[in-house]
C-alpha cells in the first residue's frame, strides 16, 4: 500500500514493474513503468524516500516482478484485491475502498507538498494536466483557508 501512495501507480502498474526495471543506483532512485495511456508508458516513477527501504526489501524477495505471487510470477490484481486487501480493511474495520483511491491520496499529497503541476502530470502518466487537476486534486479546509488568506 505504501508503495502506491507514494508513487501514484495504478495497482496494475505496480503489478508489471520488473526487477531489471528498478534503478536503485544513481541520484535518483527510480522505476521504469506504466500503462494504459502513451503518457503513462515507459514512464520514470521516481521512488520517495520514504518507500526506499520497501522497495530495496521487495528486490531481494525471489521473482521477475518486484511485487510477485507466491510462484514467483506477475501478481494477480483479482486475487490480491480479493485475498489480501479487502480482508485487511475487513479487519481493520475500514470501508470498502478501490486501490485506486492511492492514487488520489498521492496527487493531494504531492499538491499539497508544492509540486509542479507538469512534474505530477509526468509522474502519475497523464497526457494532459487536466486530467490530473480535475480527477485527482481534492483541496482540503487548511488548502482553501491558505488560499483565501493570500488576499490578506
């Protein structure tokens, strides 16, 4: 879950990023991956700090895939969402949520943490900013009271 909060990757995203595809060397810790648009693909998903630890942890599990099923292959989103995480929220008492909602939570993070708008557009995949801004940024009282004082 940490993961997906703080890299904004769709479940499936996740699920399809390849060991040889994680690049902890260098500067800046990153994963190449994505989907489902031409914006999202072959993307650079930089690796926050504080998800490092996981994801160094992960590559020393066995299997291609950083997040792999117990055989060592690609993860199943189906029996994930519906072996691991609904029984966790089942037993911590939370709603029912889509893992899609990580998403959201990463793009208000990152608007609230100051980001570039075209640094999120390129991080979470999007072709247009517009999609990221309309769908994804969900402002909080503290953000609009921020605002608002701006005016003096």
């Amino acid at each position: 879950m940490m993961i997906l909060i703080y890299s904004g990757m769709r479940i499936n995203e996740l699920f399809s990023i390849r060991k040889a595809d994680v690049h902890l060397d260098g500067q800046t810790p990153h994963m190449i991956g994505g989907e489902k648009t031409e914006a999202g693909r072959d993307r650079m998903i930089p690796i926050a700090v504080p998800i490092l630890v996981h994801v160094k942890a992960l590559m020393q599990e066995p299997g291609e895939y950083l997040v792999s099923n117990t055989q060592g292959g690609k993860k199943s989103y189906h029996n994930f969402r519906e072996r691991e995480y609904y029984p966790l929220l089942e037993r911590l008492k939370l709603p029912k949520r889509t893992l899609h909602t990580t998403r959201h939570t990463f793009a208000s993070m990152m608007v609230e943490a100051g980001a570039r708008p075209e640094d999120l557009q390129k991080i979470m995949g999007h072709a247009d900013y517009s999609v990221t801004a309309n769908i994804y940024n969900h402002a909080n009282a503290e953000q609009l009271t921020r605002a608002i004082r701006l005016l003096g």
